[in-house]
C-alpha cells in the first residue's frame, strides 16, 4: 500500500484494522482479546435491570434462542437461600466477554476468576475503585 492509499483511511477504518490485530496477536493483554459466541451477539443479556421479579430472561433473534434463568444463593448472615437477580449492564456484559475470551484462550471449561473482586477487576485491565467495582 502506498502512502497516498494510506492517507484514504479513516480513523474508524483504522481502529476496526487495529482491533483484529489485537485479537488476532492478543496484543495488550487478555483486556483486547475478546471474543463472543454468535449466538450471544445476537442476543446477550440485559442491557437495563428487568426487574427483581424477572427470573427468566429470554431473547430471540433470527433461529437463535438464548435464555438466562436465576437461582438462589445462600446468605449466611440469614441463613437462607435468596434469589439472585438476572445479570443486566455493561459490566455484566464485560464480565461475560472476558469469560468466553478466556474459554476460547485456554481452550477449558474452567476458567480462573481469581480469590477476590478486587484482584478479578485487576486482572481484566480496569482500575479498582469504588465506581468500577
């Protein structure tokens, strides 16, 4: 390519460009290299709380089905199970892309989340602060 060619890219024709290299290298670290399913592009999670008596969350898209169902989790300062809501927002979302890049990574079901959320925020590339977490 030459440099005239070159002064016809666009900034966001360079920024898609940069961004296969860095999945393609892992350039950065583990934080650039994210990779999803296809069904998930098509359908994902929440994007806004449904609510805290929606315990199903299903889409459709196309021949794709996704659903996300809810279940309880023990609270040991009640001592009972309690339901958990349905994961929604940005940061669900961010959370689930770094899971399913590190599936496809290390090419296992099992996936290191680290001890603690604050050494997870850590190891995904985000600062740990009050907003963050």
């Amino acid at each position: 390519m030459s440099n005239k060619d070159r002064s016809k890219i666009t900034p966001i024709q360079k920024r898609v460009f940069n961004s296969g290299v860095d999945i393609i290298t892992f350039k950065g670290g583990i934080s650039n290299a994210i990779f999803q399913h296809s069904v998930l592009c098509q359908t994902f999670l929440p994007y806004r709380n449904p609510g805290n008596d929606i315990t199903l969350w299903q889409q459709k898209q196309g021949d794709v089905n996704l659903a996300v169902q809810t279940s309880n989790a023990f609270n040991p300062e009640t001592e009972k199970f309690e339901p958990v809501g349905l994961p929604y927002g940005a940061k669900a979302r961010m959370i689930l892309a770094y899971i399913n890049s590190e599936a496809i990574r290390t090419q296992s079901s099992i996936i290191d989340v680290e001890g603690s959320m604050s050494a997870f925020i850590k190891k995904i590339g985000r600062n740990v602060d009050g907003r963050t977490i």
